[in-house]
C-alpha cells in the first residue's frame, strides 16, 4: 500500500502539469552557466569528475548535470595534521541536477526515494541552516545513511529561483506557485556527501561536509538561475 507521502507528491505533480499544460506556453528559463563550469577547486579540494552511466540519465530525464568528488590533494600530510579527525583526508561527493523546465511530468528526484533503492538505509534525519561563507543562509536536510559496514553522512536541498528548501513538499508548492506567477518551473537538487570513518564521530563528517557546502555555495547562483 503506498503511503500519504507517495499520495501527497503525486497529487501536487498531476496538479501542476495540469495547469502547466493548460496554460499551453512555454517555461520562461533564464541564461545560466552549463554545471561543467563549477570551479576545479573548492576549499583546497580538486574536483574528479565521475561519469554516470546511462541507464541513470535516463531515469534522471532531460537535465544538466554535474557528478563529482573533491579531493584532499596531500591526503597523508592532512591526516597527518595534530588533531585532525580520522576522516580528514576523505573526499566529499558533490551532485547537482539542475532541470530547466519540469513541465513534461519529469520531476527532481528525492534523495529519500533514490538512496533506498541503492542499498543504503537511513539512521537519522533533520532539517538544518547553514550560513556560506558570504553569510547567505541556506535551508538543507541532513542525512546520515548505511549500507552494511559504510556510513555515510549527507546534506541536501532544493534550489530554486533564489530559494533553498529542504523539503520535498515545499519545494513541489513552490513550483506551482512559481509556475502561475513567473512561467518557471526550473530548479535543481544540491547534494553532498561524504564517508564517515569508522574511527570518527558523525559531527567530524559534518563539520568536513558543512566547511565545504559553504564555500561551495556561492557559487550556484551562476548555474541555477536566481
């Protein structure tokens, strides 16, 4: 039996392309940067780009995306470091999924229907509020998920039109609403994430994740339109 949460986003999604569909024009979608002009560099870490395979784009539908790990350069002499967490040198995993429109029926994937079906569970959730580096603050979701023996730690949020939002309801209501004021229906998913070392404590994964969301952000405004 599906549940009231499958039930509540398949009704806001039918109800907005209803009316997508009804008014019959075409989404208004500002310029922005292609997300392969995310800086190499972030907080010291050098980006790896990792393909996604095919069967996965096609799930995901028509987008731009970006799929990457950040990298210690010099993992040893930061491990090395007095004082540094067993994890330090860990590398953080950034994607984004940015859609232009999402008139068709294709929607954001929710990180809480993605990861289930990849084997990993999760142990906990919150919402919570960063400030960047610039001081902008964001509203994000915190996850810490498992599979088997491996833990990772995860921080989340849609983003769209200048907003951050880390529920999956209130992001679909902003859509809507931003889809009969403005034409738009554009918007992306930010996730980050990192392994929790076996020997760290989960606040040692969220300080690294947090640190590098927040020299992250400042940029995403130059490939999710405001």
């Amino acid at each position: 039996m599906r549940s009231p949460r499958f039930w509540t986003v398949v009704l806001l999604m039918v109800a907005t392309l209803t009316l997508l569909l009804h008014r019959g024009d075409a989404d208004h979608v500002p310029t922005s940067e292609p997300l392969s002009m995310m800086p190499d560099i972030i907080d010291g870490k050098i980006a790896q780009n990792i393909p996604m395979q095919d069967d996965v784009l096609a799930v995901l539908g028509k987008g731009d995306f970006l799929n990457r790990l950040y990298i210690v350069p010099d993992a040893r002499a930061v491990a090395a470091k007095p004082g540094a967490s067993p994890g330090a040198s860990y590398p953080i995993g950034l994607f984004i999924g940015y859609f232009a429109t999402q008139r068709t029926g294709q929607s954001i994937h929710s990180p809480q229907h993605c990861l289930p079906g990849a084997g990993w569970t999760f142990e906990s959730s919150q919402y919570a509020s960063l400030d960047d580096i610039n001081g902008k603050r964001f509203n994000v979701g915190e996850y810490v998920i498992n599979n088997g023996e491996s833990r990772q730690f995860v921080i989340y949020w849609y983003q769209a039109h200048g907003r951050s939002i880390a529920n999956e309801y209130k992001a679909k209501a902003y859509m809507l609403a931003d889809a009969i004021r403005y034409n738009r229906t554009d918007g992306a998913l930010v996730r980050v994430i990192t392994p929790i070392a076996t020997t760290e404590q989960v606040a040692d994964a969220r300080d690294r994740a947090v640190r590098f969301t927040t020299h992250m952000t400042p940029y995403l405004s130059q490939f999710i339109p405001n």
